[in-house]
C-alpha cells in the first residue's frame, strides 16, 4: 500500500495524527489477518512552502524538511503508528520524475511552455474517474488562471523551471524542480511495481493530487494502484483542520496531557470515511472510554501488547465465546474497515467478560478478556492493565487521603485527591482505598 505522506515545513497537526492511525490501523489489520503488508509512505521535501519557510527563516530547504521529518517521526512514534517499510524522499526520486516527464513529453501528453512542463488531462479519457466527475464538470469549476500558455485551466505542472535561489536539478527539458504530482507516481511504481494494490491518502488529496497521479500513470499505459481509499478530515467547526488555514491543534499541543491511546481510540470510534470531530469533550470520551478497557486489562492481568510491534492472529488461541468476538469484529473489519461496529462489539465483550467473572464462570471470561487484548493490539491499542510505578510523594498522598476518609475529612480527602489529579494521576475509590493510575 502507498500513502501520501506529508510535506515537511511544519509540526504535525492532529489531521496529520487521524489520517496516519487510519492506515497504520487498515496495515495493522490486513497483517493480523495474514498479509504480507508492504507500507510505502513518502515525504514531499522539495515544495513551495518549504522553499518559503527556508527563504523567511534565512536557512537551506534542506534543513526546513530535516528538521520537520524528525518532528513529524517523534509525533508519530509517539501516537503508536508503526514505520513505513520504506519512507522515499522526492528529493532522491528527481532522476527517475525526469524519467516520467520525458516519457509523457515524448508521447504528446505533456506539452512544453514559457515556465516548465505541464500535462494535458484532455488526452487521459477517463480524467475525473476519482472525482466522480466528468471533465467537463471539472472544467466549469476550475479557477481560470493567468497563464495563456496553458491549454486548460485543469492542466497541471509537471515540472516548474529554474528560479533564482529555488533548488533545482538539471533536466533535457530544462534546468528546475518538480511539481508535486510527479513524485508519488515514480515513488510508488519503483516500490511497490505497477497493479500494486492500495492507494490512500487524505480525502483533500482525491483531487486534484490522486487524480493527476493517476492521470500521469494511466497515460503511459500503466494500471496503477487498483483500488483507492480516502480518510475525512479532522473538522474545526465547519472548516477542516489545516496548516495552510492556521487553525491547528499540533500533535505535541494534544500529547501534553492526552493519553495517545486515547486519540487512537477516538479515530477508531468513528469511521475513516467521515468527519472526525475532536474537541476537549470527544477526547474526554475516549479517555472514559480507554479507562475502561485498562480496567479489564488489570482485572485480567492481560499482557501488553501492540505499539510498534504489528500483531498477528496466528499468535493467538482463539476458542468458545473469545472465537465468536474475533469473527463479529473481522466481519465488520473486513466490510470497508468498520471500526466504530467493531470497537462497539469489543466494549460489549468488555462487559461479557466482567459479568462472567462476576458469576465465576473465570474460564469464559478470561478467554473474552484474552480475545479483547488481542484484537485492541490488533487495532494497534495496547492496554494497560499493569500497575503504574508510584513515586514516594504519591504514595504518601494516597496514605494520607485514606487516612483522612477514615476520619470522615471529606474536605482534606478532596484537597488530597486535587494534589494527586495535578500531579497526573486519575483517582479512584476502590473497595481497600484509593487507586490512582496514569
Ligand atoms: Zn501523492
């Protein structure tokens, strides 16, 4: 599978953190079920905004995507998304673009003007099949611009020639740079050979990018990618969430005090396709939410499992009531990647498995609470069942704030409990006294 990674000249937002989790969790799942998963996703590091931000900031291009690719691994690393197997930079594909372009140049899809080289999507007959619009459609909509040379306002920059102070690279048709749609098809053939199976990427990428994509493979008679999928954006109100329209959350702003597991769990609480909604009151949910799946984990003493390690259900036993979980999920799994339907079927096997260990069935509930650890690690999802490590302050808090409930000192238990809240931790009333975990 291929996904269309970022462009480097920024910090990650949590649009870039739901449409990573969407296809590290589809990867996750196509290898639980035993595919060999080959997961290429690219990192666009020669472009206008960096070339902007380098020319503000008096720095290389070079050191603008440095600096954002580390960024954007730390943030991903640390919301539990596995590496790509291979993660190509546009940069190291520039010979191979040129390739492409004088291919597409010597078959008289691509024509030559005063600033570089653009396509004619008139020449590919189905243009639009992604859009879901014919061309005609398409070309009504586009913004008329004022480049005369171009034969149609659709026509797309292939390659942009040389500028002073922009990076460039020698080319028969020129010295410059590539445009943007080049890179993903000479990246994706290379990797994954052409008919590879999964194209995917943002639902704002659909069109033009994925459909230029396509364009530019479909006219040199290649088949591409056979099937594509797109995620929903991350939505501010009525807007979706963007760099370019500055009203972004970063990944390191939400980390700070959200468990990444919960933002996981929020992503697979909705379906990949839709709008997700992410406000202090849908996280709060899937806080609630996650609580209640560590509480079975500690309940089982389940085993941690998933973060970068990609599960497989050969790995496991599956029997009696944990069996049938693993089915309901994968049918609903397998029908376009359901996971709101799958995760519902889990936290019903949540309370299953309670309420059979409740009524001493232990057997029945160990292996539902087995089956739910497993497919959570499926999801990518660790749980949390064992204890946290409890510094000496906190275990002198937690004394104390047992000692004042024993005396009936609601007012001291409650400043108590604030103290420990502020110092990270949830607080419970168990049946022995106070429980805090992380
Ligand atoms: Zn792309």
């Amino acid at each position: 599978m291929y996904v269309c990674g970022p462009t480097v000249y920024g910090p990650p937002h949590i649009g870039h953190g739901r449409f990573t989790l969407v296809w590290d969790i589809a990867r996750r799942w196509y290898t639980f079920g035993g595919l060999e998963v080959t997961y290429v996703s690219n990192l666009t590091d020669v472009d206008d905004k960096i070339i902007n931000r380098a020319r503000d900031e008096g720095r290389s291009e070079h050191d603008v995507a440095t600096e954002y690719e580390a960024q954007w691994f730390e943030a991903m690393d640390a919301i539990g998304v596995a590496r790509p197997d291979e993660a190509p930079h546009a940069t190291h594909y520039v010979s191979q673009m040129i390739d492409l372009i004088s291919q597409l140049l010597d078959s008289g899809v691509a024509y030559r003007t005063s600033d570089g080289v653009y396509f004619e999507v008139s020449r590919v007959p189905d243009y639009g099949l992604l859009a879901g619009q014919p061309l005609d459609s398409l070309r009504a909509g586009a913004r008329v611009e004022a480049l005369e040379e171009k034969r149609s306002p659709l026509d797309f920059a292939l390659w942009k020639n040389a500028k002073p102070n922009e990076p460039r690279w020698e080319a028969p048709f020129g010295d410059g740079r590539p445009g943007w749609h080049t890179e993903c098809v000479a990246m994706s053939l290379q990797l994954l050979g052409d008919g590879f199976d999964l194209h995917t990427g943002g639902l704002d990428l659909k069109f033009p990018h994925h459909e230029n994509e396509r364009a530019q493979a479909v006219a040199l008679g290649h088949t591409f990618s056979r099937y594509w999928a797109h995620n929903g954006m991350v939505m501010v109100g009525d807007q979706k969430m963007a760099k370019s329209l500055g009203n972004f959350t970063t990944m390191a702003e939400l980390l700070v005090d959200t468990d990444p597991r919960a933002y996981r769990l929020l992503v697979l609480r909705s379906h990949y396709r839709s709008p997700l909604e992410v406000t202090p009151s849908t996280i709060a949910d899937a806080e609630r939410a996650l609580a209640r799946l560590d509480g079975l984990a500690r309940r089982f003493a389940l085993p941690r499992l998933a973060g970068p390690k990609l599960e497989r259900a050969s790995a496991f036993t599956w029997a009696g009531a944990g069996d049938e979980l693993y089915r309901a999920v994968a049918a609903s799994l397998d029908d376009d990647l359901d996971t709101p339907t799958a995760v519902a079927k889990i936290f019903d096997a949540v309370t299953a498995a309670h309420a059979a260990a409740d009524r001493g069935d232990l057997d029945g509930a160990t292996g539902l609470a087995g089956a739910v650890n497993a497919l959570c690690g499926a999801l990518g999802l660790s749980l949390f069942g064992d204890a946290d490590d409890v510094d000496e302050t906190s275990a002198g808090l937690v004394a104390a704030r047992d000692e004042a409930r024993a005396r009936k000192d609601w007012a001291a238990a409650d400043r108590l409990r604030d103290e420990l809240v502020s110092l990270g931790w949830t607080v419970e009333d168990g049946a022995d006294g106070t429980l805090i975990r992380r």
